[in-house]
C-alpha cells in the first residue's frame, strides 16, 4: 500500500508542477509534468506487483510478464524524461548566465548584484549536474530491464556495470538527501532553487 501511496505524492507534485507560478522553460515543464506521470503510474504497477506476489491478486504467467515490462518500460521513460528535463535546465542555466554578463557591459545593475546573480546561477548549475548524473546512471540500470542494451547496443550489460551505476545514483540521491536535511535544519530560510529528480 506504500507504494499506492507514492501513486497519490506523483499526483500532487503534478497539481504543484501545474500551479506553481515559477516561470519554467515550456518543454522542460512538459517534460518533467510526463516523468511524474511515469513514476505515479510506475508505482501503481508495482503496487500490483507486490499484491501479486502476496497472493491477493492471480494473474496469469504471461500477464505477469507484460505487466512487468510495461512497468519497466514506463520507469525507463519517466527516467528519461528528467534526464531531458535537467538538460533543458542546464541549457537555460548558461543561457541566463550569458544575458546576466551582457548587461554588465550596458550597466543595467551593480557589479556586486551581478556576482549574486551569477554566484546563485553556478550554485543551481552543480545541482543540476547532480541530477543528471543521477538520471544517467538510473538510465543504464533502466536500459538493461527493457533489454535495450541488446536491441541497441548489441550487447549486456553485466551485473557489475548495473550494480556501478546503481550504486552513483544512490551515493547522490543520499548526498542530496543530506543537503535537504542541513537546509531545513539552518536557521536562514533556504529558497529551493533547482526541482530535484526524484
């Protein structure tokens, strides 16, 4: 039942997505509102399977089978899809910090404002990578449950390449949880500047 709970936290962060106010790139809010709705959908396949495997649902041997690769498949996706979110985000950020340099020379704000500026900017770029990384290393465990390491690339990813992978993701996911959890304990309030991929 946890995991129909996750169902229901991919639906809010999907209404919050919908009604926040931040001025988001249009694809990349595309983008990240289509990852939610993989993984709210990816842990309601899962809740199935877990109640398939209690014994509180019986679904045929083949039905098991597609059940588990559209739940693989749509894992995959959602991955994917913050992977295109953050690099839009990564674009956008260098984006920003080129039109940030060029009012320098007009003058349009103090140099002191503009090292604020672009100090916040590089500090929402290292979060951003973060991310990506994290998305690329989930992307390779993904590739390897939808078998497109053979249809694609011809060959298998082993045990060990999977397991590196899964292991980076994991080391930052616990880094950025940490991070979380020293903001919220400080006592200046912290903006949260970046959309974390979760």
């Amino acid at each position: 039942m946890m995991r129909l709970f996750k169902t229901f936290s991919e639906v809010k962060k999907i209404l919050d997505i919908i009604r926040t106010k931040r001025n988001f790139h249009p694809y990349a809010k595309a983008s990240m509102i289509f990852s939610r709705v993989c993984y709210g959908l990816y842990w309601f396949l899962d809740n199935i399977s877990a109640l398939t495997k209690s014994g509180f649902l019986r679904p045929s041997l083949k039905m098991q089978q597609v059940l588990l690769m559209a739940k693989m498949i749509i894992w995959f996706s959602g991955i994917l899809s913050s992977f295109i979110y953050n690099s839009i985000n990564l674009q956008v950020s260098y984006q920003r910090e080129s039109d940030l340099k060029k009012t320098v020379l007009r003058n349009d704000q103090t140099p002191r404002t503009v090292l604020n500026t672009l100090n916040k900017i590089s500090s929402d770029r290292i979060l951003i990578m973060y991310n990506l990384v994290r998305n690329f290393s989930d992307l390779m465990v993904a590739t390897r449950e939808v078998k497109l390491d053979k249809i694609v690339l011809r060959t298998k990813f082993n045990n060990g390449i999977v397991g590196i992978f899964g292991m980076v993701s994991s080391t930052i996911a616990m880094l950025q949880l940490y991070r979380k959890e020293i903001e919220m304990q400080s006592p200046m309030p912290q903006i949260k500047r970046v959309m974390s991929y979760g």
